[in-house]
C-alpha cells in the first residue's frame, strides 16, 4: 500500500473531525481530507483540488506555532479566557482544540521533526492519532542530513528510537507503506515535557555528521507492520467512541494500549 492509500485509510478508520498537516507541497495528501484542517509549509505549491474547510498558513512549522491560538480556525479555538490567573497550565490563556490527526511530513532533518512532533503534542491527547511520514530509508544514501538522491528522507528515521527511549509512555507502530515507510504514534500527552526538556541533550548524541549510521531493523522493515494490519484493526471504533464521548485518559488508555501493542506481537 502507497502511503497516500494508508493516510486516506486513516482518515477513515479514525473518524477524525479535524486534521493538520505539516509539509503541504502540491496538495497531494491535503486533498484526502474532508474535515476542518489546518496546513503548514512556507512554501506550498498546491496543485491538487482541496475539498475541506482549510486553513493554508505559509510560513514554517516553527512560527505557526509560536502563534496566538494557533488552532483558531478548527472548531473549538476560542478567544483567550477571562481569568488567566486560575488558569495555570502552559496552554492555557486559549480554550483548548484537540487534533484528532496530524500529518508530519515537513523538513526532513531530524530537529525540525523533533520540534514538530513536541509542537502537534501539546495540542493533542491519548485519542488523537499522529502519523510521520518517511520513517523508513530504503539505504543509508536516502538518510543522509545533506541531500543528495532523488527520494530523500534525511534522518528523520530517528523519531523511532527517540521516542521509544525518551517516551515509553507512548506507543509507535511503524507501517511498511511504500515507498519510505511511516511511523504512527498512540497516547499523547500534552502536559508530558520530557522531549521539551531534554531537547539539547537529544540533539548533542543524534544530530551527527553524514554518513548516518541507519539501523538494520530500519533498512530491512523487520519491525514494520503491514498497512492493512492497523488499519483493519479492531482497536478504531472503540477509540472513536472513547474519543468522542471525552472519555477520560485514566479509562481509556490502557485498554487501546494493549490492543495496539499486540499488533506487534502478532505481526
């Protein structure tokens, strides 16, 4: 399965009500949904017919989100609240709009990836799907920092092992889509700041000169899962109803935890 067949598979399955997507280029993966969405890149080129309510913001994924309410144009973003001293959290002068799915495909250097996964978190949460695009460079050419190939991923591959040591809390299914994989992640958590915190400690040990040192569970998908395995799974619809009813993370967590981690197990 291509990996525009699996993300509009996804905007199916999971139901979603809103969308964002970072890295717009020409429209191609913009024109698969059908939601209230939001869309970054500082220098689109859509070529595609759009068919949803969207919000083309052109500048970088950066300066979005160090907007105002930068989810103002999805159902939910609000005026600031009146009484900002009861309200201490760090998102918090703005009602909260939570992305139901997320698209991170934008600059493809491990940092910029980094920052954007942190950025799209702080405005999700347990039920909210978030996918990554080219998590799996067929060679260590199609990896390098410094492009110099046809296809290129650049070294973004390295959310995986970043977020399975740094975030266990989570949970992240690499998909064998075609043709440079896709890695989707389960559980965030807005107010986890670990990622935030140690972000200069991150990049000092994985930001490194070419070439990169690609694993072989990467190179060879042996950790992969078929894209028609998760998006058959029958984990969706009780995530869909647990999402919409507001089901608290508490209770609904675990349960989709569970179902999502034995898709590894039985691959």
């Amino acid at each position: 399965m291509k990996r525009h067949e699996f993300l509009r598979e996804l905007h199916k399955v999971s139901a979603n009500r809103n969308y964002l997507e970072i890295g717009v280029n020409d429209g191609r993966s913009l024109t698969l949904s059908r939601v209230p969405s939001i869309a970054i890149d500082p220098a689109f080129k859509v070529v595609t017919e759009i068919r949803c309510d969207v919000h083309l913001a052109k500048a970088t994924s950066d300066d979005f989100f160090a907007r105002q309410n930068p989810l103002g144009h999805l159902k939910g973003g609000r005026h600031p609240l009146r009484n900002l001293a009861r309200n201490r959290s760090p998102f918090g002068h703005w009602q909260r709009t939570t992305l139901d799915l997320s698209f991170i495909d934008g600059m493809h250097l491990f940092e910029y990836t980094l920052r954007d996964f942190i950025n799209v978190e702080k405005h999700s949460d347990w039920a909210s799907v978030i996918v990554f695009d080219d998590m799996l460079p067929r060679n260590v050419d199609e990896a390098a920092r410094d492009r110099h190939t046809g296809a290129w991923t650049g070294d973004v591959y390295k959310m995986v092992e970043v977020l399975n040591r740094f975030r266990p809390d989570l949970v992240t299914v690499l998909v064998d889509t075609q043709p440079t994989g896709q890695l989707v992640v389960f559980g965030a958590d807005p107010g986890n700041t670990v990622l935030s915190d140690k972000y200069d400690e991150i990049l000092a040990e994985y930001v490194v000169p070419d070439p990169q040192k690609v694993p072989e569970t990467i190179l060879e998908r042996t950790s992969a899962v078929k894209p028609e395995t998760l998006v058959e799974a029958g984990f969706w619809a009780p995530l869909v109803r647990a999402r919409n009813r507001g089901t608290k993370r508490s209770r609904g967590w675990e349960p989709l935890r569970r179902s999502v981690e034995q898709l590894s197990v039985s691959r």
